[in-house]
C-alpha cells in the first residue's frame, strides 16, 4: 500500500518520464528532416545554393 504522499510522487515521475521520452521522440522523429547549416544539401547530395536572381 502506499500512503497519498507516495502515490502522488510516483504518479509525478511516471508523467516526468513519459513527458521526456515523448520530448526526445519528437527531436529523434524530426532530426533527419532538418536541413543543417553547415552544409546544406538536397536529397541527391547536391549542395544548396542561395537564389541571387531579381525578384524586382
């Protein structure tokens, strides 16, 4: 049996660590979607490039 003060701290650390397996399957999910800046590249390894035409 638990008391009322136990049972509502191990009900806080279930929500903790689901919040944060929840929190790093989003990055994990979104990580390989994210274009870097160091060196950005299309999905056939081609280099991007900024756009320097005239839009005027």
């Amino acid at each position: 049996m638990f008391t009322a003060g136990q049972g509502d701290a191990i009900t806080g650390v279930i929500q903790a660590a689901l919040t944060a397996l929840a929190a790093f399957g989003v990055v994990a999910a979104t990580e390989r979607r994210v274009t870097p800046i160091s060196d950005p590249r299309d999905a056939d390894g081609c280099p991007l490039t900024s756009d320097t035409g005239d839009l005027g």
